[in-house]
C-alpha cells in the first residue's frame, strides 16, 4: 500500500519568510496530492490539491510541485503571517482511495 | 467549497456507554464516507470506508463490532463507539468525496473529541 513520508516535523519561520515541507510517496499508481492545513482542535482544511498531470499549482501565497518521477511534491508557503501557523498534512490516493496521510508538520510562524 | 457537518463537536460519557457520531454532506451526494481517528500531536488514521447502502471497509486492527459504522443514506454516514473505554479517547474526523467525479476532493468534518471516562 501506499507509504507517504513527510518533512520536516516542525517548522519555525520568521514572519515574512518562505516555509517549505517536502512529501514523498512510494506507491507509483497515486495521482492525487492534496494539502491540509489542521488547527488545533478542528478537522483537516484542503488548502491547495496537485493531480499526476501537472507539475505545479499556483494560489496566491501557497504553492505545490510535483515530481512524478522522483515520488515527491512540495508545499511553498511565501510571505508567511503569524495566521499560517498550523499543522499540515500531505497526502496522497490513487483515483476515489482513501488518502494516505504524512505524519505532519507544525508550521510557527513568528512575528 | 462542499461541507462536510459532524455532530457532536465534543462529548464525555462513562465507561461501558456507547456513543453516536454524525457525519453529513450537506450539499453534495457522498458515496464513500471515511472515518479517521486522530491522537494528540498524531496525523490522521483511517479506520474504515463508509459505502452508502453496503457494508463498510476497516483498516487493519479496527474492530467492526466495537465501531459500527452506518451508511444509510447519500448524505449521512454515522459511528457509534460501543462499550467506550478510556482508551478510545481521541479526535475522530470523518471525511466525505464528492461521488459524481473521480479523485475528487476530500472534504472533512469538523471532528468530535470523545472522552471516555
């Protein structure tokens, strides 16, 4: 089944600054990539999705790439705000599976 | 974007009771339900696939007569916890698809923390 492995665990940035976390999956068939940004106490936001046919998605402040080939995608926070600070989760599924999540990120952004 | 609704937000009971969970579509069909539980500072473990009008999925390790799942209908998925023990404390999240496309969003609930004492 699928493995998804994700990076780093916690993250502190400046205010302003770029914060990156990094996701690989092991199994080749996935083809769908989402981001879910948790705050605490509440369930999973999607903030941004890639599908295996694009290589990059732009919105606004939050970017994600994809490597099909390598089995990695990335979620890009720039411009980062004190509001961004929060847990995210990658994750990944072939066609209508259940997503398999990472283990997640804690983002602190400081002002 | 699509809402998924789940009740309670939050709930105690004693040792032994059981508890119902609601999850709701509230504007889209959702064919496949999925239930998760989350333990503090942990990230999301599927317990079991919610198939309307069928029998549900559970992962590996998930007991199926102490987490029943029910999927009556295209917008309600419930989870009850039987004979609840402080062990099944934790957040559970369910999450719904959108059932007309292929790999369509995930959309999740609010979650419900149980506390079991």
């Amino acid at each position: 089944g699928e493995n998804v492995e994700q990076h780093p665990s916690t993250l502190s940035v400046q205010e302003g600054d770029s914060a990156v976390i990094k996701c690989t999956y092991s199994d080749s068939a996935s083809n769908y990539f989402p981001w879910y940004k948790q705050e605490l106490g509440k369930g999973p936001q999607l903030i941004i999705d890639i599908r295996s046919n694009v290589g990059e998605k732009k919105d606004q402040r939050i970017a994600v790439t994809l490597n099909k080939t390598a089995k990695h995608f990335s979620l890009h926070i720039t411009e980062t705000q004190p509001e961004d600070s929060a847990v995210y989760f990658c994750a990944a599924s072939e066609r209508n599976t259940p997503l398999v999540f990472g283990k997640g990120t804690r983002l602190s952004v400081i002002a | 974007g699509a809402v998924v609704s789940q009740h309670p937000s939050w709930v105690i009971c004693k040792s032994g009771t059981s508890v119902k969970i609601e999850c709701r579509s509230l504007d889209f069909q959702a064919t496949t339900m999925f239930w998760y539980r989350q333990f503090p500072k942990q990230s999301l473990m599927l317990m079991a696939t919610s198939n309307e009008g069928s029998k549900a999925t559970y992962e590996q390790g998930v007991e199926k007569d102490k987490f029943l799942i029910n999927h009556a209908s295209l917008t309600l998925s419930t989870l009850t916890v039987t004979s609840a023990h402080p062990e099944d404390s934790s957040f559970y999240i369910c999450s719904a698809r959108d059932g007309r496309g292929l790999n369509t969003e995930a959309f999740f609930g609010q979650g419900t923390r149980l506390t079991v004492v």
